[in-house]
C-alpha cells in the first residue's frame, strides 16, 4: 500500500467515532455476503455458523448480535462512514418501515454455490439472498402506496450493493474433501472459472432488479486464517488455498471489467482483499478468543462465554476466520474509499430530491 493511500486510510478511520452527515451520501446500502458482513441472519437458523453469543459483540453497545467479530464488522464501517445514522438491518428482522435505506442479506457460512457450507447447517447462500432481495423489492412497491415499481427501479438505481462471496466455496466447499467431491471434479482453475460463471449470473440478475451500483469483494487469503493452518497442520499460510483464491479473484476481476462494458448504465468495481496488515496488529497467526472445541459451534469459532484476550486492538483475527472490529476499520474505510465514484456521483443527485 503506497504512504498517500495508507494515509488516506487512516484519516478516513480517524473519523469513524465522530463521522455524522445531514443526510446519507446515498439513499440506500444494500449488503450481500458471508460472515464477514452478517449482523444477525443465521441467529435464528439451525446452524453451527452462529455467534449471537459471548464473547463475540463484547465491545459492540447492543453485545452478542450475530456479527462474528468483538465490535463492529466492515459492513458497519462502510454504512457509518455513507453517513447512515445506523447499521443497515438485516434482512431477518428488518422493519418494512426501514427497508427503504436498506437491508443486509449476508449469511454466515454461505457462498455462490448453494451447498458451500451445508455440512454447518442452515445458512443462506448468494441465490436466496437475491430472492431475498426480490421480495425486498415487492415489500418497496408496496410501501410506496400507488405500487409503482418504476419509482422503486429509479430509487434502487441510486443505492449502493455491495457483495463479498466466495470464501466459504473455498473453505467450507473445495477444500472440505471429507465433506465435498469438486476438489475431485474440478481443477483449481476450473471452478474458479465455474465460480465466476455462477457469479456473473447472480450479478446480472441484481441489475435485471435494480441495481446499478456495484462493489464486488475478491475473495480473502484465507490460507492465513488460523483455521486453516490448523486444518493444515501448520503455522505459516497456506498456498495451496491462496493461489487457488488468487486464480478466482483474477478471473472476478476480468468479469467485472467485461460486465462494466456490456451494461453502460452501471458500474463495477473490484475490491481486493488485503495482502498485509501493518506491524501495528503485532498478532497475525492466532485468534483473539479461545477457539477450542465445543459441541454445536463451527469450526473456527469462539468457544462460548470465554475471556478473550485483552489487547484485542492488537489482534488480527478474532476468532480463528475473522478479524477484530480494529481490521473491520481497516478493511471497511478501505472499501469506501474505493467506492467513491459511487457516492460522489450520487450524492447531489439524491440530496435534490430530498
């Protein structure tokens, strides 16, 4: 990361305790993704991708919510830093009274294929949260009195989605053999390029409803998460899950260009994951909590009820798969930055009809 963009970066996340707007830089934020971005979906499935529970959301006001981190998780960061006086609400409990800013599908555990993640349980993949997002869609139309879907369209084209799938179909799909067979169908390259085909799919079947605005997530390094260097029985980063990752992302990338030259009206931008952190989080290659085994909780994830460690703002990683609220800062003011175009070409726009 070069000084001036890590520069920016910081000044961005510096603002994050006071960030307040008169209005939001865009009308609408909606979020599709796994448990980097989940709030609260799974709460209520039959699952092992859970964490509405101590000590996950120790240093969140509200406690344990479903988020899989100490605090806040990135899709928090990004709708603070929108201007969005709240996080956006997710789609299991939100009011219809709300929806209109927004709503947020991401389901721990979940991915582009439908059964990535099924050997934890209940989850919500990329398809159902598109049709989540199409009965969303319906509630608008309803709300809006004189069921005008083309008032609807004209609002939604304003918002912005962002969507980050892709880690589960790694490691809770390909590389879960015990559990799955397409490490035995498919060639590293090949199932990223049968990802990317799924994906594009579900991409253009957003814009086919409304949406414009897109911010598309590379899948992360997770051959860095602690979990997986214990499935690997080893304490430095896997490769072997990491250039797989990187062949997918190569090929998101490519798609969101080609995407972007098809359908003038909207725009694509790909998000890459981080490569580092600074030496600031001197805790790289271990949890924050304590990950040992317990009956019903997934693989990776905090035991529950345990003290977790006390400098967590020096962590990494706060279970074994996702990182503190201090990277989610990170992470998240990387991820607005990057969205600029979006909210800078919006904004005048959407304060004009306010």
């Amino acid at each position: 990361m070069s000084y001036f963009k890590a520069y920016v970066l910081m000044l961005i996340i510096a603002t994050l305790s006071t960030f307040t707007v008169a209005v939001p830089q865009v009308p609408c934020y909606f979020i599709f993704g796994d448990s980097l971005y989940d709030n609260g979906n799974n709460n209520h499935l039959v699952t092992e991708a859970r964490a509405n529970f101590p000590p996950y959301g120790i240093d969140f006001p509200d406690g344990p919510t479903g988020r899989f981190s100490n605090g806040r998780n990135i899709a928090d960061v990004i709708a603070q830093l929108l201007g969005f006086e709240n996080s956006i609400p997710p789609y299991a409990s939100a009011n219809r009274e709300d929806i209109h800013r927004g709503v947020n599908y991401a389901s721990g555990s979940a991915g582009i294929r439908d059964e990535s993640g099924q050997h934890m349980g209940g989850r919500i993949s990329l398809n159902q949260q598109v049709a989540h997002h199409a009965t969303t869609i319906l509630q608008l139309v309803d709300l809006n009195g004189n069921g005008n879907l083309s008032q609807v369209r004209e609002h939604l084209n304003k918002c912005i989605y962002t969507v980050a799938m892709g880690n589960n179909d790694f490691i809770n799909n390909y590389f879960a053999p015990n559990y799955y067979k397409t490490s035995s169908l498919y060639t590293t390259e090949e199932y990223a390029e049968t990802l990317v085909q799924q994906y594009t799919k579900q991409l253009l079947q957003l814009y086919d409803y409304g949406a414009r605005n897109f911010a598309v997530s590379g899948a992360g390094y997770s051959g860095c998460a602690p979990a997986i260097m214990a499935r690997y029985e080893t304490n430095v980063c896997v490769d072997e899950v990491n250039v797989a990752v990187v062949q997918f992302n190569a090929r998101l990338a490519a798609a969101l260009v080609d995407l972007g030259s098809k359908l003038c009206t909207a725009k694509f931008i790909y998000i890459d994951p981080p490569l580092g952190y600074s030496t600031d989080f001197n805790v790289t290659d271990q949890p924050c909590c304590d990950v040992s085994p317990t009956i019903g909780i997934g693989e990776g994830q905090c035991a529950p009820n345990q003290v977790p460690c006390a400098a967590r703002q020096n962590y990494v990683f706060w279970d074994a798969f996702h990182p503190t609220e201090s990277i989610s800062l990170v992470d998240g003011a990387s991820v607005y930055a990057a969205m600029s175009p979006f909210y800078a070409s919006s904004k005048e726009n959407f304060i004009s009809d306010a």
